[in-house]
C-alpha cells in the first residue's frame, strides 16, 4: 500500500510541475510563405514542433498545437492534478528538399498550398 501512495505522490508531484501546452496562434502562421518560409524560420519564430515525421521520399512534417481560438490548459489529465484542457488541433508544416516550406495544413483559411 505504501508503494501505491509513494508512486501516486509521484505521479501527481510530475502533474504539478507539468507545462500547458503552447499554441500557434493563425497571426503567428499566417507569416509563413510556402515556397519562400524554410524550417529555420519557422523553428525561430515558433519553437520546437510537438511532432517531426520523417517520410521515405524525405518531406519533414512538423506539427504544432494550433489555437483556433481555442485557449491552452494543461497536457495532464484533469484528474491527475491538470487544469482543464481546451481544445486545439494541430497544424503541420510540410517541408521539401533543402527545407524550404512546401505547404500548411491544418489552420483553416490560414492554410495554402
């Protein structure tokens, strides 16, 4: 039993120190260029991505917690000590050869191809 408390203690005490999650607001991507913008510029303006994928043929897809409005809360669960999350979706920045930005998806109408 005394375990169950010490790793419970532990679960909440990592809870507590959790950040929320940063969202990419449409201001923020609707400096970005496809064709123009590469993934410096990006990164610089941005921070580090949530997600990379690296596909075969060699495009990177980096992915970002997009507001659409939304406000951010915490990434740990209400119940484990977390603010109530709002929801996001995430917007992907597709890079081409040499890095240079191919498309946006995900961010509505600030999206382009």
């Amino acid at each position: 039993m005394k375990r169950h408390l010490t790793a419970l203690a532990g679960i909440l005490l990592l809870a507590g120190c959790s950040s929320s999650v940063d969202l990419v607001s449409s201001d923020q991507v609707s400096k970005f260029t496809p064709g123009k913008t590469n993934e410096t510029e990006v990164a610089g303006e941005l921070g580090k991505p949530l997600e990379t994928i690296t596909e075969a043929d060699g495009t990177k897809i980096e992915q970002y917690a997009f507001s659409g409005g939304a406000t951010g809360g915490s990434i740990v669960p209400e119940w484990l000590g977390g603010s109530s999350a709002s929801s996001y979706h995430m917007v992907s920045f597709v890079y081409g050869a040499g890095g240079v930005l191919k498309e946006i998806r995900g961010a509505g109408e600030v999206a382009s191809k």
